[in-house]
C-alpha cells in the first residue's frame, strides 16, 4: 500500500509506480540505528531516495529513532486508506 501513486526512485534510480517489498529493503538496508541509554540516532542521515520511500509509504521521517504507541503506528499506516477499517477495529 502506497500513500502517493506518484513514481518514486526504485532500481537503478530508475522511477516506478509499482514498488516491491525487495526494493523498499534495498532502500535501508544500510541503515543503523544506535541507541544510547533511551536515546535513538541514525548512524547517518537518511538520505533523499530513503525519504522519498517513506514518503510514499506514508511514513514519518523519524520512523527509526520515535518510539510510537501501537495505536500510533495503526492509525498512520491505515488511516489513509481504510477509515471503515480503522473504526472496525476500534483502535
């Protein structure tokens, strides 16, 4: 599910419209996470490709360094697309 339908760099930097779960891995692969006592940081910053696919995702920037709430996560991930979904579960 993808929160733009507008074409994002995929391989080769190449656009696409019809990303895979491969592609989105590749994107962050290199990504490190470090974490000092409760405080998270990226080893390095993300960069415009990565921002890009979290973008499209629907997804906020500091993903990897703001610990969320379950609720949190559910209501960003779905809301966009299945409102119905959302009050279903009663999240």
């Amino acid at each position: 599910m993808m929160a733009s339908n507008s074409p994002f760099t995929a391989w080769d930097d190449k656009p696409t419209t019809s990303p895979t779960a491969l592609m989105a891995t590749s994107k962050f692969k290199n990504t490190t996470v470090v974490r000092i006592g409760s405080l998270r940081r990226l080893n390095r910053p993300l960069n415009p490709v990565q921002l890009e696919w979290l973008q499209a995702l629907g997804l906020q920037s500091d993903i990897f360094t703001v610990l969320r709430g379950v609720r949190s996560c559910i209501m960003t991930f779905l809301e966009p697309y299945k409102p119905s979904l959302i009050a279903a579960l009663d999240v």
